[in-house]
C-alpha cells in the first residue's frame, strides 16, 4: 500500500467516513516538507477540521497521533500553524529505493480514451519558424505526456495546402522563378517556397508605390481620406484594399486561387509541385525535432467540410440567415458575439471547416479529447467553435480543449514573415546546436572521442537546449528565446539536466561491475538521500498532474528539481568510496534510478540524453 493509500485508510478510519460512506480520499493532499521545517511530508488538514469540529492545529495533532499509532511506517510528526508534518522510519526509505529499483515501469493506470492532439498546421507558403517550433514542441510533448498517462493518443496536422497566400509564392514562382528548383538551386523545398511568398510582397509594395503616386492612386486618396489624417497613414490604412480592388498582382493572385477552385489542371500540377518541394523541406524539419504524425489533414480536403452540417442544422434553427444569404450562429448567451459561419455566396470559412474537421476526427477515430495547440491569438475562435458545438449536441464537444500558448520572441524582437525576417527553425536549431559545439570546444576538458561522436553529442546538447528553454515555460506566458543562455551548462537548461545523467553514466561506467541488489543493511539514510526519493517517488503525480493541465513546464521543473539535487548529492556524499558496501550499493541503486527517470522525464520533452558530455 502506497504512503498516500494508508493514510487515506487510517483517516477514513479515524473519521468513520467508510462507516458513512464517505470518500475522504480525494481530500488527502500531500507535500514534500519545505526544508525549514523537520519531516519528510506535508499533509494538509483544513479540509477535515469541519468533520472534526476542531480548529485545524487541534485537528492537526489528533491526526498525527492517530496516524503515529496505525499507520507503521510514521515514527514521528510535527504541527506548525494547522499543517502536519510526517517523518518517516527508514524503512520506508529502503522499500521505495527497492520498489523503483525493481521496476523501471511508471505505474500509472490506463485510462482507456483516445485523445486527439493538433499541432504544428503550417502554410505551405515558407517555410516553419521559431513561433512554429514552440508549437511544435508543445504538441509533442503533451502528446508523450498524454501516452504516459495512460491515454491512447493519436498526433495529427491539418496543413494549411490552399489560399491566396499560397497562390501568391505560386504567382512569384512562375513571374519570377525562371524554372528554379530546390535541386538546380541547393535550397530546402521550403525555404524556396518561402523565398518567393517574400519576393511577392516586394514587388507588391514596390506597385503600391508607384499606384500612390498615379492619377488613379491619387484620386482615390481625396475621395478616401478622412479630414485631417496624413497620406502616409491613409495609404497603411489602405492596403488591403488596394490588394483587392487595384492591385494587378493582387487581381492574377485571386484568379490564380479561382483557378485552383475551379480544378484547373495547369493550375493545380504547379500547385501539387510546389507543395511537393514544401512537404520534402518540412520532413527534413520535423525528423530533426524528432516528432512525426500519425495522422494528417489538407485544408484543401476539409475546407468544404461543415457546410452539409450548417444546412441540416439551419432546418432546425440552430443557425440563422440573414437578408444576403450568409449564415450565422447566436452566441451572445454565452458571453460571445453573433458568429459567421457561412458566407453570403455560400462558400466556408475557418469556422466551417473547423466544425467539419472535428465531425471527420470524430468519425475516423471516435476521440473522447481533442486537443488543439494553437497560439493564444486564436482564443475567441476557439471559444466559438467549442461553443457551437455545444449547442449542436456533438457527443465531443465536452472534450474539445485549446492548448492557448504565448508568442515568442528573441532578444532581438519580433518576427515579420512578409519582410523575411523570420527566425527560421532550419536556421535556429542550427544556431543551437553551433553554440553547444562552442561551450564544449572552450571548456578546459575535451574527450578523447572520434569527431562523428562529439557531432552527435554538440547535437543531442543544442537540441536539448533549445526544447527545454521554450518547454520550461508555462504555455500561456508570452517569452524570449535566448540561444546563448539556453546552452548554458549551470542553471535550469536543458544541458544542466544533461550533465547529472551523464555524471550518473561515469560513476556506473566506473563501477564496472552489475549494481550488486540492494540489501536493507543500510540505515543512516542521509537527508539529501530522503529528498531525491521523496521527488522520485513523486514522479507519477507529478505526470499525471502535467497531463491533466496540458502543461509540459510541471514536467521540466520535475527534471530540474532531480537534476539540481543530485548535483547537490553528487558534490556532499562518496559514492563509489562510500563508508561501507551496503551504503555504497543503497547510492549506486539511487544513482541508477535517478538516471532511468531523469532520461524518461527529459523524453516527455522531447530530448534525448548523451553518454558523454
């Protein structure tokens, strides 16, 4: 019976609440002892001083004197201000080193749904940045932390294949490409494709110019203009509409997209080539973030899906047509506005396809749990969806979550995909892995490996250091990537984490032998020993805790914690010379463990660790 379940036992008990039928058990909260009070855990006793009619120091005391005569593994306890603090026997101790040495399993039950995660869902315009790569990173870790939940869970992208924004690198391509491709050029598919969605917007704003200074441009700009705003800022306020009324390059772009919609077959072999370039570049990226998909979707297939929904939902007043035939849905019940979901011509947006993708999923795959990563600019229409879905009766709407997470920046600022001044991920995870290669050639000691080897080890150190850096972050909070201070080999980085399992694999190398079985004959367990097991004992928890909140940074603090204080471990115990074989065997097993955990923690994030640093 683990700690938690025989306290549980003992208050139930205490309380009588089995005798009523009570379950007291998911009252019972438990803590680590902060290190300025003397105990191991903390249990918390407010939610029982109403059954006890006690105050909670009183009911406090009565807890911890019954709990020090029932339950066998409590030998003392202490009471500051209404929490119980609980000191455990050693034998407690050895058990849980013995338990976690005989199984490297985590042993947490199946929860037997399947859950959907969304991410990633790139334009196959340019090629995935640096707000893609905290996408990307985020879907995938939850996705693991999900698994290790015990959810059966499936990744999926909708690529965003279609679209004016694709057909103007389409339009620039064959303006301006002169037969380029990504073989006669040497450049990745994408970044091709990305090249020419920039080269269209020059050569856009360079017509915009001209347009300004025309007869044209100029009428319009007194017939437009408000009283009393300047040229400079009617013409920004203007854009778009110059795009869609009086821009020639605007004007072949949208024929370019009716094209496509109409099935043009000249029209569409180019789009399926380029695309095609795109798809080999983004392979190349995702094989290096080492994620991959089970499942992807087109917008060009979904973005006609919902509207058989929205017509059958219309016959029973779930939405309503306006005067111009486009269709809407009311959700000012629910704190929201009135909610366009189908155009006056009858063609979808976003959210008509959204509601089709969801069905689809649904049907394909009967998810109990979609969930969508999608940066936090999208929260409304995500709130609408979910709502909508609500409203239509769908037997998933209850389990549709957006994991909303802030934009990030690097000390420089933000990006500006049009201008080309993407930080693009090709690019960063380069950058990365250049400055772990950096802080290992300047460090005093170099390992005598072949040069293939410290590639390996510069890359497993760059990448670990960049995955971290951006998933230690709670999701919701806005943040800037730094690379330097991301490789930095003291502090919470990935590489920090890193270096406690590789001191792990030198002392067991140097060990040489099998790590003899532990045996109980070890007794002065030391206090940084009782810290490391209380957190590996906690682990479980802790992921079923980061799963439940979507929230990979409960994950990285974990593997923070358990590095820092084996650091701390490392420098104040001797391990290999340590005061007698049964100690020496008790640390060699703690140190084995706390590897096998550091490794499938810093997995969940996505980061592989090295042999050798």
């Amino acid at each position: 019976m683990t700690l938690k379940a025989s306290i549980a036992s003992a208050i139930n008990t205490f309380f009588h609440s089995e005798r009523e039928g009570i379950d007291l058990s998911n009252k019972i909260v438990l803590n680590s002892t902060r290190k300025e009070f003397d105990g191991d855990y903390t249990l918390v006793v407010f939610p029982f001083s109403k059954m006890a009619k006690k105050s909670p120091q009183d009911t406090a005391e009565a807890i911890g004197e019954y709990l020090k005569e029932n339950v066998e593994i409590i030998e003392d306890f202490n009471v500051i201000k209404g929490f119980l603090n609980l000191s455990l026997k050693q034998e407690h101790w050895t058990k849980v080193l013995t338990d976690l040495s005989t199984s490297e399993e985590i042993t947490i039950p199946k929860k037997d749904k399947k859950v959907i995660v969304e991410f990633s869902s790139p334009n196959t315009n340019k090629p995935l940045h640096l707000g893609h790569i905290r996408n990307i990173l985020l879907g995938w870790s939850i996705s693991k932390i999900l698994k290790s939940a015990g959810y059966d869970v499936l990744n999926t992208q909708i690529v965003n294949d279609r679209g004016i924004a694709v057909c103007k690198s389409m339009l620039a391509w064959q303006l301006y490409g002169d037969g380029e491709t990504p073989e006669s050029s040497g450049i990745k598919g994408d970044h091709l494709i990305g090249k020419y969605y920039v080269i269209f917007s020059k050569k856009i704003k360079e017509e915009y110019a001209q347009w300004q200074k025309s007869e044209e441009g100029s009428r319009v700009k007194a017939e437009q203009i408000k009283d009393g705003e300047e040229a400079s800022v009617f013409f920004k306020r203007y854009e778009n509409t110059y795009f869609n009324e009086y821009s020639k390059l605007g004007l072949q772009a949208k024929e370019m997209l009716q094209k496509w919609e109409q099935n043009d077959t000249e029209i569409r072999a180019l789009w399926k080539k380029m695309n095609d370039w795109v798809y080999a570049g983004f392979e190349i990226t995702y094989n290096n973030l080492g994620v991959h998909f089970d499942k992807l979707y087109y917008e060009s297939d979904t973005y006609l899906l919902g509207k058989d929904i929205i017509e059958e939902e219309l016959k029973v007043n779930q939405f309503y047509k306006k005067d111009d035939g486009s269709v809407w849905m009311d959700l000012e019940d629910v704190g929201l506005d009135h909610k366009l979901v189908l155009r006056s011509d009858g063609t979808s947006v976003y959210m008509t396809q959204d509601i089709g993708t969801a069905e689809k999923r649904y049907e394909n795959h009967g998810a109990e749990k979609m969930i969508y990563v999608v940066g936090n600019e999208q929260d409304y229409h995500f709130k609408a969806l979910f709502e909508i879905l609500k409203k239509l009766g769908r037997p998933y709407a209850d389990g549709l979550y957006h994991l909303s997470y802030g934009m990030v920046d690097l000390p420089s600022g933000r990006m500006k995909s049009r201008e080309g001044t993407v930080v693009d991920a090709d690019d960063l995870m380069n950058e990365v892995i250049g400055e772990a290669a950096k802080n290992a050639s300047e460090r005093e000691i170099q390992l005598d490996i072949p040069e293939a080897e410290k590639t390996e080890i510069n890359r497993k150190v760059g990448m670990a250091a960049l995955k971290y850096f951006i998933l230690k972050v709670n999701p919701k909070k806005r943040m800037v990537f730094d690379p330097k201070e991301s490789v930095d080999m003291k502090g919470d980085t990935g590489p920090y984490i890193q270096n406690a399992f590789v001191r792990i694999q030198s002392i067991l190398r140097n060990y040489g032998d099998e790590i003899p079985t532990y045996t109980k004959g070890y007794t002065d367990i030391k206090e940084i020993e009782k810290e490391l097991l209380v957190l590996l004992d906690g682990y479980p928890r802790v992921i079923e805790e980061a799963a439940a909140q979507y929230d990979p940074s409960q994950i990285a603090s974990f593997s923070y914690q358990l590095a820092k204080t084996y650091h701390r471990f490392y420098n104040d115990v001797r391990i290999l010379k340590a005061e007698s074989e049964e100690a020496k065997s008790f640390r060699l097993n703690l140190c084995r463990v706390i590897g096998i955990k550091l490794a499938h923690s810093m997995d969940l994030l996505g980061v592989e660790m090295p042999e050798k640093m």
